[in-house]
C-alpha cells in the first residue's frame, strides 16, 4: 500500500512496527499538558514605589492589583475594594498626580511610580483641604465611598488647572466649575448613600479656595 510505513516489508506488519516504536519511545504515549501555575508556586515579582512620600520595596505575585498590595501588603486599608472591576470608584488612588482605579491596575506595573492614598492627602491632626471640606459639607453617610470620592476630586481639580476639558464643558476657552462639569468629571465615583449634592459642594467649595 503506497505511503505504508510497513509496505514492502513483509516481515513487518503495521501492528509490530507500531508496537517497537512505541517501545523504543519514537512514539510518544501523550504529551502531558503543563500543569497551571498554583498562587505558591509563582515567582514574586520585585516592586518599588514611592507610597505616601516613603520607598516601599515588595516582592508580589505578579497578578496581585495595586489594591490588594496597598490593603493587604502595606495595611492601608483606607483604600476601598468596592467592586474590584473599575466600576464604582471606591478605590480611587493617585499615581504620579493622576487619578486611577487601582483595582484595574497591577502592582508590578508602578515599579518606581509615587502612588498617593487618602492616608497620604491629611491626617486627623491636619486635614487636606479636600478632607476638610467633605467634613464641613456633610459630603458622606457610610463613608465607603469617600477616600475615593476624595482622592478623585483633589486629582479631578487639578485636571481643571491644567484646562482638560470634560464632556460638559461648554467653553473650552473659558472652564467653568459648574455643578454639571463636577458631576460629569466625578461620575466614576459612585455613592451608594447618595450623597452627591454635599460631595459637589465640598468640591466646589475647595475650588472656590474657601476651603
Ligand atoms: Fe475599583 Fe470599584 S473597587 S472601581
Ligand atoms: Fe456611603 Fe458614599 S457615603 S457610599
């Protein structure tokens, strides 16, 4: 038969050639198909960041989230984990001045970055501006929400300084801090108690520097 390893050898049929090949290892049983990685057996990867003005050094597992470092590897536990999927807001951090979800973020992506949490902005002794004013305003209830509401401004104003506009800017020539533009430039936060009237107030009150 043309193509039969075995053709034209009568003294070997398919069936004792398959059987000495596999025998001589030449044909393979099965590859084994590599078994997953478990959390132990991954190799920690070497982070370092400046974390409220002090270098921290790490050794993560390179899928752990800037969140989950921040709460569970440095105890700053100000930091909320709301929905873990970019959804809420709640874990609003600052990284290099700029405002993000660190719960969509890998640690190992900040090696020598500044990250700032809500713990970095003030303390109870001497209050950021922003902290402040969410206290004067009444700007929670639970306070879930409110290291991120307030991270969020603090970097949200600082956008406005630099003239980023926002959907609900209606001069880009001339940026007005309506009601309308804090609301659309902090609607990834989200307030499960609703307490967006005072959170707009305390904003626009640091922004009109009476803070
Ligand atoms: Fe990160 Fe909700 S916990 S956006
Ligand atoms: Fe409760 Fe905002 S104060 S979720």
């Amino acid at each position: 038969m043309p193509g039969d390893p075995a053709a034209g050898c009568p003294a070997l049929s398919r069936r004792s050639f398959l059987a000495a090949s596999a025998a001589a290892g030449a044909l393979p049983a099965q590859a084994a198909a590599p078994t997953p990685a478990r959390p132990a057996d991954a190799a920690a990867a070497a982070v370092h960041m400046t974390v409220n003005g002090s270098r921290r050094s790490l050794a993560l597992d390179p899928r752990v989230t800037l969140l989950d470092a921040l709460r569970d590897h440095l105890d700053l536990t100000g930091t909320k984990k709301g929905c873990d999927h970019g959804q809420c807001g709640a874990c609003t951090v600052l990284v290099n001045g700029r405002r993000i979800n660190s719960c969509l973020s890998l640690a190992v992506m900040h090696e020598g970055d500044t990250v700032t949490t809500i713990e970095g902005l003030g303390t109870p002794e001497a209050l950021h501006p922003m902290q402040a004013a969410f206290v004067r305003h009444d700007g929670f209830q639970c306070g879930f929400c409110t290291p991120g509401q307030i991270c969020s401004s603090v970097a949200m104003l600082q956008e406005i300084r630099q003239g980023v506009p926002s959907h609900a800017t209606a001069d880009l020539m001339q940026l007005q801090l309506s009601d309308a533009e804090v609301r659309e430039r902090m609607a990834g936060n989200l307030c499960r108690c609703a307490a967006y009237p005072n959170i707009v107030a305390a904003i626009r009150d640091v922004a009109g520097g009476r803070a």
